[in-house]
C-alpha cells in the first residue's frame, strides 16, 4: 500500500531535479504526483499518459494526491525558455518572476498552492521556479514549517568545478551506493597564484557565503506583492549587509598581503580582473561565460532578455543619486521632494540604489545597482551576436565569486558612506552609557594563548544527487574544502555603577590593527573595516559582571544548511523552533565568522560596547519564528528589524572633532583589546554529520 507525503517532503520533490518531469519518481521512497488530468503533462508528454502512468506509477512507494484547480495564467512567466539563463539582476526577469510570485502568493489553500507549483513546475523556467517557489514557501503562512533545502544541492552545477559531474556520472554507473567515494575538489580549481587575486578565491568562491547572497535575496525580493517586498529596513539592510560584506572582503585582502578594494566608479575604464568560473550552467546547456582582464563595457542591445539602455544611463543614474545624497533629498514620482533625513534617509537611499519596486523614483534614479551587474556580466557579448550567456557576476547566487563584484559593491557602499557624511556625528552622550564600564575584554580559545584565534581548512561533502539526473540513482557526492575556524568564548567584565539592574546591548566588533602597509590606521578609515561579530542584550547588576558568550551564539550567522537527505528524513514539528528553521537558511555561514588570519598570526583590535538599552529596543512582541542567531543581516519574520539604532552603529558616521584614532574615540562603556589570528595550514576531515 502506498505511503503518504507531508508539506515538507511534497516541497522538497517539488524542487528535486526541476529540469526533470514530474512524473519521474522524486526522493528516497519513489514518490509520484498524482495529477487530477493530463493538463499537468507539457504537450510533449501528453500523448503518452497511459504509458507514463504505467510505467512510473504503479510501483510507487509514495503517493501525493494533487487537486484540481483553475488553471492560472502563466503566459508572461513562459516567454522565458526553460534552457534560457535567468537571474533577477535583469528587468524582464524580475517582471517575470514577481508574476510567477504573485501567483503562488495567491492560492487561498496550501492544496492549491501545491497544485500550481506542479503545473508551473513544467512549464517556466528551473531557475525561475526554483526562486519564485522558495520565494512563496518562506511567505506563505500555509508554509512556514517548510524548510528549504540549500541551492547547492538543487542546483550544484552553480557552486562545484564543471568537472566534477563527468566524474559523478561515472561514479554512479560503476559503483553501488554505499561505495560510491567522494569526488575531490582541490582548493585552487579557478586559477592559479600568478593571479594575486586568486589569494583569496576562498572566500569569494565559497559555498556558504553565496548560498547567504541568493537567500537574502529570498528573503528580500525585488519584485512580488508590496506586502513581502516591503519589510521593515529593507533599504537599509541592503546597505548594511553588503556594507559587512566589503569589510570583510577588505579584511581577507590585508591578511593575504592584498590592499583595499578600488571602487569601480569609472564605467568607461577597462575592467583590470578577469575571471574563469570553471561552472557549467547544466541547466541551460551552456557553460558560464568567461571574462578576460582589461574589457570595456558598452552599451547594451540584447532583444532576447528585452535589454536596452547604454552605459551613458549607469552615468546618468550615478550622477543623479550623487547630487541627491549632495542636496539632502530625493524627488518621488509625483514631483516631490523627500529629505533624506537623520533616520529614514538611508532606507529611501537603500531602495533607490537596490531598485526593487520600493525605489521612491525608478524614471529618475533607474536601475543602476542591477544593470551595473548586468553589463559586465555581457561585457563580452553586448549585442548577443556571439548568442553567449552571461558570466557570473550577473546571477545573484555566484556574483560573489567574482572579484568585480566587490569592486561594484566598493562604489555603491561608497555611495551610503557618502550619505552618512552628510549626517551628524555622534556626540559623547549618543555614545556613553552613564554608570556602565567595561574594564577587561578576553576571547578564550582552547588549547591556545589568551587573545588567540585559530583558523585552518575543512572538508565538506556537498550531494550532487538531488540536482543533477544520475542513472543509478543514490547519493553522490563532491568534496570541498572551505575556510573553518576554532570555536573561542568571549570574556568580558563590566562595572555597573548604580544600586539597580541595568539593561544593556553588548556590541561587538573586530577591524585589522594595521593597513596594508602595516601602519596604523586612522580612525576614520579603520572604522568602515569593523566587521560585526556578535549582539546580544544583557543584564548588569550591581558592581561587577562578568559575562560570557561563546562565539558559536552570534547575531549573524547560520550553520551548514541541512540537507535534502536530512529535510525528507527528519520532518519538522509545528512549533516556533521549526519555523525558526526556515528562516534561518538566511544568515552568514558559521565557519566564515572569523577572517583566515596569517601563519604568524594577524594583528587586530577587538572593541567591546555596551550600549543603552531604552535607545536600543525595539518594542514588539517577543516571538522566536524568525532566525534570532541571523538578525543582524536578515531581520525577523514579520517583526520590525530589532534594533532602533542606526545599522553599523557606533561605526555608520565620521567621528566627532578631534577624534583621530580609536583610543580616542572610546568612552567608558568601551573597551579595545588586541587579538591575533593564527592560520595553520592543516585540513580536516568532513565533520561525522556529513556522513549518510
């Protein structure tokens, strides 16, 4: 007798192998839809009904009962061919997804829901549906028990050397299961050190910190009903969390011997990085194109993703943000004006900057954040006369692994800092906290020296299986190697002056000591290096506290996501923790948290706030579906972003008068403390939880 499926395993099949029908038996029990007409079937597949019923369904472990419905219209989200490219960065393709969305959204059951996915599923764009549904799956009320499972496992041709899925293929053909080994990929696979900036591939080409970019994104959609787009901050956050991307980018550069990423705020001027992905876009039958060092880009005509503007219009653009970040306010699409205020000003720059359907003026400021990706990601093929693909700056989930990428993001942070100029700086008593004193701040690794943190390499095996079509079917997997770091505890002592308990915000942060030729930095420039690594709130009681905070607790990051294996096996409960779940597929991967260091130890400060809590809180009901350990970057489900302050802060503004240096920055609720990373260069094996 058949089994059933529950919510989330039905998902799950959904997003198995997309490229291939339905009808083909999904997970590890053979599961087979079972469809209420042969309308599901493409016109391909129509005529053979009876026998795909008998051939895929009579055996079936598992049977998932599909139900009949109006069948929505689809037509805006079919003009994009299911082998076609596809990324948000493009117009016509957000257009096309934000329809794809809204139809998802709009099921009044999760029933229906179900059965428009398995319609759209054969029908639209892989891609595209894989987006668009996980964009419902996370928004749906009828769904937030659903957990996603990671992209690289769904589409692993977007993270793993194009190689490896020759070798999977003969893998599966001539060994079992159960003795199938790992399929290695070396750490150098895109190119080699002749390139300086291949020194730090690791971590732009890391798997973790790009599955982080495509979920927000996710999380935050450009297009889609106002009601998901528009979050609370959104625009801010959008600064925020790619601001923390540069400084951390910046800070892997100097432990490399690397300077500081230059801006790229000359579109005319040749792009000095190459890059050579190595993947292969399975999906679309073409390879990712390449960029060689020193293109130009140009303008842009390629009818195909119905793409028409020119370089002048990224000019034009800039041009017109930078006057309005000069002049203290923007002009909405009714002719009026909008300050750019203390508070609210970086939100309506972040949404005119971003470009989603939030931007206060799209005729005005455009579309240059995305188009900028868009037309280096064809510089070589501006008017598709080549008939070629974009390189991967161009899709949201493997722009990361481009270095151009960040010197893209240098130029739009640069635009928020210079925002941020423009505001007051905060004064002594924004900053202090009257009665509170931190006075000793220690970061405690095991076996290692007081102030010490360790890094070195780790294996992971990532399953190819559940994205790529493998004949014998089972478990394959790749075996990557990523940056990992000790897990440490923080040690902090504080004062509290007063006879009562006092609440406060423990604010941590870590910048490089030194500049990349080794001096020490001024305040004002070593303060946009402050990488975030934890908030937490605490409660001081009288005279001396003493707090501890071990590092695997932080405000900003998730561990490695489950795995489909993991998401079919184990099924979620009904309760907060499981919805917490879900969300919590947003976040900065755990092992990524600490830069790699260098093998004598990298020189850097360490500064320790506790703010004001009545300045801090944010008053709303106290809720835990969300992802607590991930706020920083990805807010709460909805719930306001919770933190009143400014993103950044006490790092977001210029210092006040006569303030050069950090020391003289501090007041008496701060603390600095030198740390050094160590980097030994030792790899460990694949953790047991790898292990099927």
């Amino acid at each position: 007798m058949a089994q059933t499926a529950n919510p989330q395993q039905q998902m799950l099949y959904l997003l198995e192998r997309p490229k291939e029908p339905y009808f083909i038996p999904k997970g590890e029990r053979g599961a087979v839809f079972d469809v209420p007409s042969n309308d599901y079937l493409t016109d391909r597949f129509r005529p053979l009904a009876d026998e795909l019923g008998n051939r895929f369904g009579e055996e079936a472990q598992v049977r998932i009962p599909v139900n009949p419905i109006t069948v929505p219209d689809i037509s805006l989200a079919t003009q994009l061919g299911r082998n076609e490219f596809f990324s948000l960065f493009i117009p016509y393709h957000r257009e096309m997804a934000g329809r794809l969305i809204d139809i998802f959204m709009g099921m009044r059951s999760y029933q229906d829901f179900l059965s428009a996915s398995l319609f759209c599923r054969e029908r639209v764009n892989p891609y595209m549906f894989v987006y668009a549904l996980s964009v419902a799956i996370l928004h749906r009320n009828d769904t937030k028990n659903i957990r996603l499972p990671p992209l690289s496992e769904i589409f692993p041709d977007k993270y793993l050397d194009a190689r490896v899925f020759s070798q999977a293929r003969e893998e599966a053909n001539v060994a079992q299961e159960s003795s199938r080994i790992p399929i290695e990929i070396p750490r150098d696979y895109t190119a080699s050190d002749l390139d300086e900036e291949h020194r730090v591939a690791y971590f732009r080409e890391d798997i973790g910190i790009n599955l982080h970019h495509w979920h927000w994104h996710l999380v935050y959609p450009f297009n889609g009903p106002r009601a998901i787009v528009d979050k609370d901050r959104r625009g801010e956050l959008f600064y925020y969390m790619h601001q923390q991307i540069q400084a951390r980018y910046n800070f892997e550069r100097f432990c490399n011997g690397l300077g500081r990423v230059k801006r790229l705020h000359d579109f005319r001027a040749p792009l000095p990085e190459g890059y050579f992905s190595k993947l292969d876009n399975t999906m679309a039958s073409r390879v990712y194109a390449s960029r060689p060092a020193g293109m130009v880009l140009q303008d842009i005509s390629r009818d195909v993703d119905q793409l028409v503007f020119d370089i002048q219009d990224l000019e034009r653009w800039r041009d017109r943000i930078i006057e309005a970040i000069h002049l203290g306010r923007v002009i909405n699409d009714k002719g009026e004006i909008v300050e750019l205020t203390e508070m609210g000003g970086v939100d309506v720059l972040g949404n005119i900057i971003e470009a989603s359907i939030l931007s206060i003026n799209r005729n005005l400021y455009g579309d240059m954040h995305n188009l900028g990706h868009v037309a280096i990601g064809i510089v070589h093929d501006p008017d598709f006369r080549h008939l070629e693909t974009y390189t991967p700056v161009a899709d949201p989930s493997t722009a990361m692994r481009d270095p151009v990428f960040y010197r893209l993001h240098a130029f739009v942070d640069e635009l928020f800092h210079m925002h941020k100029r423009t505001l007051p700086r905060y004064t002594v008593a924004q900053l202090d906290y009257p009665g509170i004193k931190v006075t000793s701040v220690e970061v405690m690794t095991k076996g290692r020296n007081k102030n010490e943190l360790a890094t070195y390499w780790q294996k992971r095996d990532v399953d190819l299986s559940r994205g790529v079509d493998f004949s014998p079917r089972g478990a394959v997997f790749a075996r990557i190697t990523h940056l990992q770091h000790e897990p440490f505890v923080y040690r902090i002592l504080v004062e509290n002056g007063s006879n009562s308990t006092m609440s406060g915000t423990v604010r941590i942060f870590m910048a490089p000591k030194f500049d990349e030729r080794k001096i020490p930095m001024l305040f004002r420039d070593q303060r946009i290096l402050f990488i975030e690594l934890d908030k937490f709130v605490v409660e001081l009681k009288p005279k001396t506290n003493v707090i501890e905070r071990a590092s695997t607790l932080n405000s900003l990051t998730i561990p490695w996501e489950q795995t489909f294996r993991d998401l079919e096996v184990n099924t979620p409960g009904t309760g907060a923790e499981s919805q917490a779940n879900n969300y919590c597929g947003c976040g900065w991967p755990e092992h990524m948290l600490i830069p790699k260091g260098a093998p004598g130890g990298f020189p850097c400060e360490l500064f320790v706030m506790i703010s004001n809590i009545k300045d801090d809180l944010v008053q709303q009901p106290k809720r835990q579906d969300g992802c607590p350990n991930a706020a920083s970057f990805c807010g709460l489900r909805d719930q306001k972003y919770p933190e009143k302050r400014s993103m950044g802060y006490p790092f977001d503004r210029m210092p006040r008068t006569g303030v050069d240096t950090l020391k003289q920055f501090l007041t008496p609720n701060m603390m600095v403390t030198d740390v050094s990373i160590h980097h030994f260069d030792r790899t460990e094996p694949p953790p047991k939880s790898d292990a099927k």
